[in-house]
C-alpha cells in the first residue's frame, strides 16, 4: 500500500513537473524571441490592415519582404481603391513608389529604425522588448503583449497590443490604440513564411515598378481632371478655416485653405501629374513618415503626401511634429465641405 502511495505521488510530481516546464514566463518569450531574431534571415508576410480614422474603415492589403541584413519590400493596396504604394529598401537607399503616377520618391532615410512598424516583424519584436513595462497574458494558443509604441506621432497612438503565435512566434494581430485604448490601426496576419527565399533582383527598383504597374497601371487620364476639396477634421483646439483660394495653374487647379486661430497652419491640394516618360527617382525632402493611408514626407515645418491621385502639403510654423500628423491624417476622411 505505501508502495503504491509512494509511486502515485512520485507520478503526480512529475506532471506536475512537466505542467510547469511547459508554462513560459514574459522573460522565457521574450529570450526566444530575442534568439528567433538572431536567427531569422528573411521573411515574407501577408496581411490585412484596418484604419478607424475616417468617417468609415479603410482596409488596405499588405505584402512585406525582408531579406537579411536591410532589404525591404512593402507593398500596400487600398482594397476599396484601385491604387497602391510601394515601400523599397535596398543597396541604393529608401524609396516609395507610386506606381498609378509612375512616380519613385528616394529618400535619405534609416527607415524603419528607429519607429514603430505595426506590419514588420521585427520592428514588433524590437518593441516588445524595448518596453520594459509591457504587459504579458496567455490566451489559448497566443502569448499576448501590450507595449508603448515608437511612433513618431506616439502621443496619438501610445499603446498596442501584439499577438504572437505560441508555436512559432509568428504575428497574428495588432491593435495601434489612441489614449482611450480604442484601436485606431488594426493589422491581421494571414500568412508568415519565415527564412524565405528571394531572387538576386527581389528589391530592384525598376523591377519592382514594372511588376506593381501590371496590377495597377499608369493612368494617364488623372492628368487635368477636377478633384473634390479635402478639408481636416482633426481636434487641436480653437482653429479655423478662415481663407480659401482657388488658383487656376494652367494645368488645373490649385485650393490652398488657410487655417487660423490659437494655432495656424495652411493645406495645398492639388491633382497629381502622372510621369508619361521613363521612371526617374526624385530625392524627397524630409523624413519618411507613415500617415497609415499613404507614405509621406515631413520636415520640420511641413509634411507632404499623395493620395488617391491628389498631392498634399501641409505647412505650418505652429503645430508640432505630433499635430501635423493628427491634421494629415484627418484629411483622409470623408469629410467634404
């Protein structure tokens, strides 16, 4: 009998050994995703990203690329829009490419250091452990983190929460959340292929806007055409529109809107031109900032953006870094006065 008991605790013990072998602590995850980074040389991901700043959802399709050590292809698609952005990172530099407008923008750029990056993997990793407060659960078979962002415009967008496969840290979710812990940018991964393999010319420029050009082509017709007046709906206080100027170029029309009040800044809207001859790089001035809709450009007092066939320049001596983002991204809404 006490053989028995003997035998039967000493059974328990070890699944209760085994029980606790197989449950991570933060630190265990966060050691493995430390040596998962180490190891990884490349990976290709595809995802759905979600924006909540408009009057209505904007869903975009995402395909990223990275190959070892700084090679990067992002390719985002509206879904509901027939145009798309290229993000290309390699030899030669940064660039965007607008392939509708047959533009490329290059950029002096250490792009994606140093900021948040809710759609690359290891910019995910990097803020997971950065953040030495961040919170960690266990949720069926997703180890769950919430962390401070690296954001430029953080104060907007403080917080997320990144959701990893237990058995394979692969991305499945994130959640970008304002202040009020409302999600604002949601990215869901539907497939994650790490150690991929790639072709010498995967992150050729010119290769890159060719094969983009065959899903969305170079549309020419954009060149002349009216456009409807964005306006910003972002809250910074008593500011108001008080001018707006239609201005006949020649080649179409030019809205410049003056804003004015505690705080003063001024948009110019204007039809984007399509490139009709061979794609040349044009050097961008300023930063590359993601707007969440598109890819910009921001210097100390402006920042610049094309979106759905419009270019846009917001400039301003008033509004800080975080503001100019707040009022860019405002103007994508649907808001139309």
């Amino acid at each position: 009998m006490k053989r028995t008991f003997l035998v039967l605790i000493v059974a328990i013990s070890a699944i209760l050994a085994l029980s606790a072998c197989g449950t991570k602590t933060q630190e265990d995850v966060i050691k493995d995703l430390n040596q998962k980074l180490g190891d990884l040389k490349g990976y290709k991901a595809h995802a759905k990203m979600t924006l909540q700043m408009g009057n209505e959802p904007q869903t975009y399709n995402i395909d990223v690329w990275h190959n070892q050590p700084d090679y990067y292809r992002v390719n985002l698609k509206n879904a509901q829009r027939d145009q798309s952005q290229m993000i290309l990172r390699n030899k030669d530099g940064v660039y965007v490419l607008t392939p509708a407008l047959n533009k490329s923008f290059k950029f002096q750029s250490d792009w994606p250091e140093n900021s948040s990056q809710a759609y690359l993997y290891e910019s995910l990793v990097k803020d997971i452990i950065q953040d030495k407060n961040a919170k960690f659960s266990v949720k069926d078979n997703y180890y769950v983190f919430e962390t401070k962002t690296r954001y430029q415009n953080s104060k907007m967008l403080p917080t997320q929460e990144i959701k990893l496969n237990k058995r394979n840290l692969a991305p499945v979710s994130v959640k970008v959340m304002d202040t009020d812990h409302n999600p604002l940018v949601t990215v869901e991964f539907s497939k994650v292929e790490f150690n991929a393999s790639f072709d010498k010319d995967a992150f050729d420029t010119n290769k890159n806007m060719t094969g983009a050009q065959l899903e969305v082509p170079v549309d020419a017709s954009v060149n002349g055409k009216e456009f409807k007046v964005q306006y910003p709906t972002a809250d910074i206080g008593n500011v108001s529109l008080i001018e707006q100027k239609d201005i006949d170029t020649g080649t179409g029309k030019r809205i410049v809107l003056t804003y004015g009040g505690d705080k003063s800044f001024t948009l110019v809207e204007e039809k984007a031109k399509v490139v009709s001859t061979a794609m040349v790089s044009t050097e961008a001035s300023g930063k590359i900032v993601d707007l969440g809709f598109t890819i910009g450009a921001m210097t100390d007092a402006s920042v610049r953006w094309t979106y759905n066939g419009v270019d846009y320049m917001l400039a301003s001596k008033d509004l800080s870094a975080d503001e100019m983002m707040k009022v860019a991204r405002s103007v994508q809404g649907n808001m139309v006065k």
